[in-house]
C-alpha cells in the first residue's frame, strides 16, 4: 500500500460579529485526530489560515502531532486506500460556554506518497465544506463533517415541484374573448405571485370515439378540445407552493395562417387575462381581492404561446405590472416580437425530437437573451412537442420519418417541465434561492429522467472572457487581450445560426462562436486574463458541443477537449471535459434536420488545484483549451466566463 505523506488544511473562519475564536481546533482523518495550531493567531474573524501536516509541517508539537515524513516511519500511517474508511471532519474545542465560532470555508488536500522511494505522487484527494458560514459551539455543536470533492458530481436531492404547503381552489373565468381556468392557493391572505400559461397552435375538436382523431373544423357530434387544460398538472404544483396558474383559453386564434398577426393575437389574450385578474384584484366581492402580487408575475408559452409570451412584456402597458420570468416551451419565432428577452429572467425548453417546431426556434431567444438576471435553456434528448401537454395525444416526433429516434413517455414530459420548470419559478417569484442549483447541475431533481436534459445557462454577473460577439476576429477576445493559437489547432469565429458565412447547415441559433478542429494532437488555444487576475473559490464556464459533421452518419464514440489554466509563473493544469460531464454529442434526426446544439460546462478552479497546488489562482495568466482527441472532429465553443462557485 501506499500512504498518506502530506495534507493541507485551509480553514476561513466568517466575517460576522463574534466569529472569531482562541479555543483548539482539530481534524480528524483517516481515523485519526490532529490538533490545527501554529504559532500566532488564528481563527480569526474574516481571516483564511493554511496548515501544514507531513511533508513540510508547518503545525505545532509536530513530533507527535504528526505524519510519518520521509525519512521518519515511527509515526502512526494513513493509508491513502483507505482513506474513504473514515469520516474527514473538523472538530472545535471552544475555551468556554461563550466561546463560539464561525467557520465560512474549509478545504482538506491530502496529498498519497509512494513506499518505494518514499516520494510524493500525482494522486490527491480533497475534502470541502464551502460556504457554510456555520457556528461551533458548546451551544451549537462541534463537529462540521466533509464531504469529497469532485470536480463534477451534481447530486440527486429533491424534487423541487413537490412543496404542498396549501389547500388549493379552481374556477373558470369569462369576459368576452378573455376565458380560461386558474387553480390558486386556499387559507391564506397572499398577496401571490401569477403566471399566465399560454397554448400553442393545435386542432379545435376530437372525435368521441377515437380521441385521436382532430380537426379545425366541428363534424357532427365531436366535441371542443380544451387545449388550456393541458397543463393542469403544472398547474396545481404551482398552486400548492403558493402562485396562482392561469391558463389562457388560446382556441378562437387556432387553426390560423401562421405569422406575426396571430402572435400579437395570443399576446392579446394573455394581456386581457392580466388585466381580467387586475379587475378581481380590486374587486372587494372576489376572492382574489388583494390576493394578487402583480410585481411577481411570470409567463409560460408552448409553441406559439412561446412566441407570444416573448412578446407580452413588449406589448403590455400596465404600470403597476412586473414580469419577472418567462418561460417558453418549444416556441416558434414568427418575428413578432424584437427576439431578444430583456427585463426578466428567461427560460426556454427545446425538445430535441420535436417534428412540430423542428428548427428548435427558441435557441434563437436564448441566444440573444440579456440574463435579467438569469437565462437557461434545456435541450431535452427523446422529447417532442406534444407530451407537455395532455390534451395533445399524438407523438409529433414520428412526422419527420423513420430517423427518428423514439421518445420518453408523456410521464416523463412532465416530470421534466414540472420539475426544472417550477425550479425556475421558485427562484424568480418566491426568492427561493437554492433551487438555481437545479438550473445550474449542481444539483439534480429527484424522479426526473435527467440524463436526457442539457443545460445552458448565464448570469448577469458573470466576467464575460469572450464571447465571440465583438467583431474583432478570433485573435481578441472579449476584454480587448489577444489570443493565441499552437500546434495543429484549426480556429475561426462562425454565426452559429442559419444563412451565409456559418460553419456548416447544423446551427439553429443565434450568436457567433467559436469552432475548433485539430488536425493532428494537442492543438492549444490562449485566451489572455486581465493582468494578474484572481479567480480562487470560482469556475470557468463554457458552452460546446461535437459540430455535427454533415455526413448522415455520427462517428463512434465521444470526443472531447482540455481546459487548461496557465498562471504568471508559467505552471499549467489541465481537466479534461470527461471529467465535468462530458461534451454533448448531436441528436441524430437525418442528415437535414440533425442539429449541433451546446451546453454548459463547469470546470471549478478546485479540480485544478486539486491537480497541482502550485497553481496560482491568484494570478491567472490565460484560459486555455486543448483538443486532445486525435480524431479529426470539429469542436463549438461559446460564452467562455468565469463566474462565482454556487453555495
């Protein structure tokens, strides 16, 4: 076997009033305890401490309090192979009753040492608990446990659609053309947030007797499909967690030319059902008097009601209303609306196998989304058009023709919409904040066939290095500092949408990115960092995807690439993308209709220095990437930035 040489300890103790302590401090590890001291102060308010044991101790009564060095086997061994035996943890042995601590950040790194020669190896594994911001004391308790890093393991929590927290009631509403149905929370004043759900295109009237069987024209005896109440899933989740879900009866604009003038029709309605709540809202005789929060409202479109609901919050013109989040489901782009959502935070849901919207338009909205403070979009393998909504029976993947791979269950639609649908709403509406992580895949919903879903996703403050939309060609990136091309790496900035000047027919969306091939192996593009640039406790993201060749036939197996950071003393650490999950391969449909869409990638600044502690994260010089693969195939890149760690 081999051991344990060195470990390292990074302890933070929090900015807050009181958060300091002079009481003992220990880590327990591989079924052994060390006490973390050295000489001066430590744990002190708003200060980070770096500790040494083994190689290089830098603690107290190191004789004993110590790891067998090199050179000295007297004290007691821990074996780097069963190291995962024991709990890693941090204990507190406050001075007093009144001696308490706040602990925001810690990081273990221990470091495996071979037997023969008695040197150190690559191999290292790290503990963390970042963020906590937790109290040790008499009063609080006294041990903080660790967890395993890894640089990319979202894990399976909860579902974020199942909060029951009220009774909840249904009406029907009508005032003219304006008609739908609302479900709402029950046995409690609000006010609550409102969204609006609008219905995309569909036939008008079915068949008794073969529910299958649709038409835009009534034959005798068959009966009015009520196409809003599709969603009445998604809509009492809604009402249980408190928002009030109103679903727009869009039926009097079906069965209409395709085009601008029946977007502005749907706009209208969802406006008009605004408005008709605004009215109960102020009515003393409703039961929504005063139960509305109209600074919280959000949108939901399928399909044309996708595109309506992009253009609403350039329509309407109430004061006193304020359209937070939108959300739009496999929506057609007519150009009714400017295209760009601004103002709210914007989520769009593209089913890959959709044989309705096939051009998968909403990627044109994501891509030129402004984050407000937040867009994502979910590129969702083995779904169509039609399974998010109930009252819309047939499977629309099988209109494109046999190339077509077959589809989730209509179960499976809906735990998707409901679960990362209602995330975002929970985020945007009710301040829940720790649901973003399932938007980001720090997290992942629990029931939730979540392989099949591939995130994008942006903030507001992220630090854009380059995303390809300046016009000052591939040699500078986005912050005016050049870039730099090595070896066989093949790179040019293309429009990833459709028309002239793109890389290939494969884009359906609407920025410029970055295409790279490698013709041989290990091809390396720079991009330079402002002057001494700190990136500590946060990560680089970046979307990509396998560009879709054009040939009829995907090649075998994976490809992928390196992210590499290279800091001012010219040490360079590399992750290789199977290690943050993986580069998104394309959805195969036909030659014709096979698309290259990307998605994010997060690569934490701990995996490097999990990799190589020599690394400065404080003095980063340049990001770059390294097609490694050998295989020919060519790479998309967009929206390389660096962004703070989620807690």
């Amino acid at each position: 076997m081999s051991h344990i040489g060195r470990i390292t300890v990074t302890i933070s103790t929090g900015d807050l009033d009181g958060a300091s302590t002079n009481g003992r401090v220990y880590l327990g590890i591989g079924g052994r305890e060390f006490r973390i001291d050295k000489p001066g102060n430590q744990f002190q308010k708003g200060d980070t401490d770096f500790f040494t044991i083994g190689d290089g101790s830098n603690i107290e009564f190191s004789d004993f309090n110590n790891l067998p060095i090199i050179g000295d086997n007297n004290s007691p061994r821990i074996e780097f192979e069963t190291l995962s035996n024991y709990p890693v943890y941090i204990r507190f042995e406050p001075q007093d009753n009144e001696d308490n601590w706040n602990v925001e950040d810690v990081k273990v790194q221990v470091t495996q040492y071979n037997d023969d020669p008695l040197v150190a190896t690559s191999n290292k594994r790290m503990f963390i608990d970042l963020g906590s911001n937790i109290w040790l004391g008499k009063r609080s308790g006294l041990f903080l446990y660790l967890d395993r890093f890894e640089c990319f393991n979202p894990k399976i929590t909860y579902d974020p659609s199942k909060q029951d927290l009220f009774s909840i009631g249904y009406m029907e509403y009508s005032s003219g053309d304006i008609k739908g149905d609302v479900y709402y929370p029950l046995d409690n004043p609000g006010p609550f947030p409102i969204i609006v759900i609008a219905h995309g295109n569909h036939a008008i009237f079915y068949n008794p007797a073969n529910r299958n069987q649709e038409s835009c024209t009534r034959n005798p005896g068959w009966i009015e499909i009520p196409n809003h109440k599709g969603y009445d899933y998604f809509q009492k989740q809604l009402a249980r967690m408190g928002i009030i879900a109103v679903s727009v009866d869009c039926n009097s604009t079906n069965c209409k030319a395709y085009g601008i003038i029946n977007i502005e029709e749907r706009a209208d309605l969802i406006i008009g059902s605004i408005d008709h709540f605004r009215t109960l809202n102020a009515d003393v005789s409703s039961i929504f008097h005063n139960k509305i929060d109209f600074q919280s409202v959000g949108l939901i479109g399928h399909s044309r009601g996708g595109d309506a609901v992009v253009l609403v919050p350039e329509r309407i013109v109430f004061s006193n209303v304020n359209i937070k989040c939108v959300i739009s489901l496999a929506p057609t782009d007519t150009g009714a609306s400017s295209g760009q959502p601004n103002g709210y935070s914007f989520m769009t849901i593209l089913p890959a196998g959709d044989g309705d919207v096939s051009r998968n338009d909403g990627a044109k909205f994501y891509d030129k989304a402004i984050p407000s403070p937040f867009k994502c979009q979910l590129y969702v393998h083995y779904a169509n058009h039609n399974f998010f909504n109930r009252e819309w029976p047939n499977d629309d993947s099988l209109w494109g023709g046999s190339d077509n791979p077959s589809v989730m269950s209509r179960r499976d639609h809906e735990q998707i919409l409901s679960a990362y649908g209602v995330a975002f709403l929970r985020y945007n509406l009710l301040n829940h904040k720790e649901v973003i992580r399932f938007l980001c895949k720090y997290s992942i919903p629990l029931n939730v066939n979540h392989e099949n879903v591939h995130l994008s996703f942006q903030f507001d403050n992220s630090l854009i290095i380059d995303n390809h939309e300046d016009g000052n060609t591939i040699n500078i990136n986005s912050n005016n500092l050049p870039t730099t091309q090595l070896n066989s790496i093949l790179v040019d900035e293309y429009p990833f949408r459709q028309g002239g000047g793109s890389f290939n027919n494969s884009f359906f969306g609407n920025s410029t990115g970055m295409v790279a091939t490698d013709s041989g192996i290990n091809g390396i593009f720079s991009s330079q960092l402002p002057p001494n640039s700190n990136i500590e406790g946060k990560e680089i993201w970046i979307r990509t995807s396998e560009v879709y060749n054009m040939q009829g036939v995907l090649p075998t197996g994976e490809s992928g690439f390196q992210l590499g950071l290279e800091d001012n003393n010219n040490v360079k650490v590399w992750i290789d993308s199977d290690e943050v999950g993986t580069l998104l391969r394309p959805y195969y449909r036909g030659i014709s209709s096979t698309k290259t869409m990307l998605k994010t990638l997060r690569f934490s600044t701990l995996c490097f220095l999990n990799k190589n502690q020599e690394l400065q994260l404080n003095n980063i010089k340049s990001i770059l990437i390294r097609t490694n693969r050998g295989d020919n195939r060519s790479i998309a890149f967009d929206d390389l930035e660096i962004m703070e760690i989620l807690k």
